[in-house]
C-alpha cells in the first residue's frame, strides 16, 4: 500500500482538559493515497505523545 505522511505544528491548546496543560504539539500523519488517515501521533511539548492507528 502506498502511503502519503503529513506534519503540522499545532500552536495552541485545544479545549482538552487531560492535554491543555501539556503545551504546544505537532501532529504526524500517515494516510492512504484518498487521504484517510491511518494513522496518527500526537507529540507534545512536555514529551508526552498520543499515538491512535
């Protein structure tokens, strides 16, 4: 399968109460060639990361 991958810095909070207090975040994306992600990881600045597949 051929996949596409995206970055986005993230400069604000998000309305999440677990998350706001984790600082700015850059979103990593992998997707299909249609653009579905298939995958996803959130790294924060504290270090902390979200990942969802």
């Amino acid at each position: 399968m051929d996949s596409r991958y995206f970055k986005k810095f993230w400069n604000d909070n998000i309305g999440d109460e677990l998350t706001d207090s984790w600082g700015n975040s850059s979103y990593y994306f992998e997707t299909d060639l249609n653009l579905n992600v298939i995958k996803q990881l959130q790294l924060f600045q504290n270090g902390r990361i979200l990942k969802y597949d």
